[in-house]
C-alpha cells in the first residue's frame, strides 16, 4: 500500500497540477482515506480512496453490494452519475466531480477527486438542532423523493432490478448478515423471522428514488443556520424512499421543521408500517456493539418523531 506522499504525487499526475498541500480530513476508524489538497494553480479539492479492507469486516458494505451493487469499484465509477442527478435540484451545493480513476497499476484500490466545499463539518450522527437547517434539509430530501424510477439498484444500471425483487433481496442479505456477526443471537434471529413474514413489500416500498442509504449529519457541511454542502456521495443508491427517511428519522432535531420542507413537495408518508424493518437493518450493521435486549428495544424506539 502506497503511502500519503506517493498518493498525493499519483494524484497530482493525474490532475496535471502539482500538490502543494495535502490533509488527511474525515475520521481514521472511517471505510476511505480522504484528504484535502491543494494545488500549485490555487484549486483546492478532496481525494477519496475506499480502504480495500472494508468489504471484509464492514456488514453494511457488504450489504450495499449484495442489494445494491455498490462496492469500492462502483462507488466510485459512479460518483459523476451521482453528482450529476444531485446537481439538478437547487437546494444544497453539490461538488464537482474533477477525476475519477477507476484503476491505477500502482494503487489497490480507485479514488476520485472531487471540489473542495466551504463549510463547518459535524460529527454526531444528529443533525444540528437549527430550525432554518432542518427546513432545509427537509427540501432537499423531498425534491429528490419527487425524481422516481422504475426500479431499485444503482445509477450505473443499464436496467434496474424489479420491486418485486426487493424485499426478499434485503431479508436474505439481513439473514446473511445475522448469521456471519450474530450468530448466536436467536432472538435476534426470531426478530427478522416475525418481522420478514409479515411485512409486504408496498409497505416498506412506495416509489424508487435517490436516496442516501446511510445518511447522517456527517455527510453535510455547514453554514451557520444552514447546509452549506452534501460532501459524502457514496452511499447514493436508487431505493425505496421509506428506507432514507427511516435513517433519517433517527438523526433530526426538528421534526416539524423537516416536514415543512418536505412536504413543499411531496407528502410525508406514515412510518409505523416501514419503521422497523428499516431499523432493523440499521441495527444489523453495528455488531461490534455486541446485543442487549434493553439496548435493542431502546434502539427501535428512539427518536420516534412521526406517526
């Protein structure tokens, strides 16, 4: 594996603009290495390489590859496709996607160059508790949620998988997932059984759309009061929108806020029929954290803002 100096002068190849300055920014415990750099012309962008280890340990990339088709080669084959679907609603900037490079002979994995953004980032998954922000946020979210199509899977899909597909996709990565890092866990196991026999799939999938499968606070930059930017692009899928709004309900401050924006074009739907399988999923991904029935439960109750 090259390190941080040998990176930055492929990069720099690359662009064709020397390296003045290179950051390592983001958190170390993060799946990508992502700098900030700045060039001789005065340009100032962010590189991000997946780290290759992530598909081996990380339940929820394994996860996105097995619904998705999104793994460390499509995520980043994919950002100009991403980027250019964001770039078309005129709520919060969107980088610029300068280079991708799906193959280098002496890297181990691709990486992608995208502007620099100016903005505050913010850790905790929460987003902050501004209300301007989160009508916002809620805008941005449902301008997307109105772009539909035809099925679930990723933007480079010459043709996407049906919904019909959908739900017995997921239960079967989910029980994949259960059994690699939770094995012995039979009430978590029981759980996933109740749950995926009961549940249709036009309760937990409306319309296809552009969504955010893990989208957090994090992802964003900040302003003051406001979004300054979206910075994390790589974990944009075409899915049903109830799963966005699922992860996104968990991490809001201002609820009605959100709504307001939300609904300035499209109507909030009513989350009791999705909610918990969505949670579900969500909790899967955290094995580390090892289980605890009173966790648990306190997982799947938190932060119940709607109906």
């Amino acid at each position: 594996m090259v390190d941080d100096q040998q990176f930055a002068r492929i990069v720099s190849q690359a662009l064709n603009d020397s390296i003045t300055a290179v950051q390592p920014i983001g958190v170390a415990y993060g799946s990508n290495r992502v700098y900030k750099i700045e060039t001789a012309s005065g340009q100032r962008y962010v590189v991000k390489q997946p780290k290759q280890v992530r598909e081996s340990f990380s339940p929820f990339w394994q996860q996105l590859d097995k619904i998705f088709g999104i793994n460390s080669t499509t995520q980043i084959t994919a950002l100009q496709d991403v980027a250019a679907c964001l770039q078309k609603q005129p709520i919060v900037p969107v980088p610029q996607v300068i280079h991708v490079e799906p193959h280098d002979s002496l890297l181990d994995a691709p990486y992608g160059v995208v502007t620099y953004l100016e903005g505050t980032g913010h850790e905790p998954d929460e987003f902050p508790a501004e209300e301007e922000l989160h009508y916002q946020l809620g805008q941005y979210v449902g301008y997307l949620h109105t772009q539909s199509y035809s099925g679930y899977g990723n933007v480079l899909m010459e043709r996407l998988q049906p919904k019909t597909d959908f739900l017995p996709t997921v239960v079967e990565s989910m029980r994949r997932t259960l059994k690699t890092f939770w094995g012995d866990q039979a009430e978590l196991h029981n759980y996933l059984d109740e749950l995926a026999s009961t549940i249709e799939t036009n309760a937990i999938f409306s319309t296809a759309n552009l969504i955010m499968v893990d989208i957090s606070a994090n992802q964003f930059v900040y302003d003051n009061n406001r979004i300054a930017g979206v910075v994390d692009l790589d974990a944009y899928v075409i899915g049903p929108r109830e799963w966005e709004l699922s992860i996104l309900e968990m991490g809001i401050t201002k609820p009605t806020a959100f709504q307001q924006g939300y609904e300035c074009y499209t109507v909030l739907p009513t989350f009791a029929p999705f909610r918990a399988f969505y949670r579900l999923w969500s909790y899967f991904n955290e094995p580390d954290h090892g289980y605890d029935a009173e966790h648990f439960a306190q997982f799947m109750q938190h932060a119940i803002h709607f109906a």
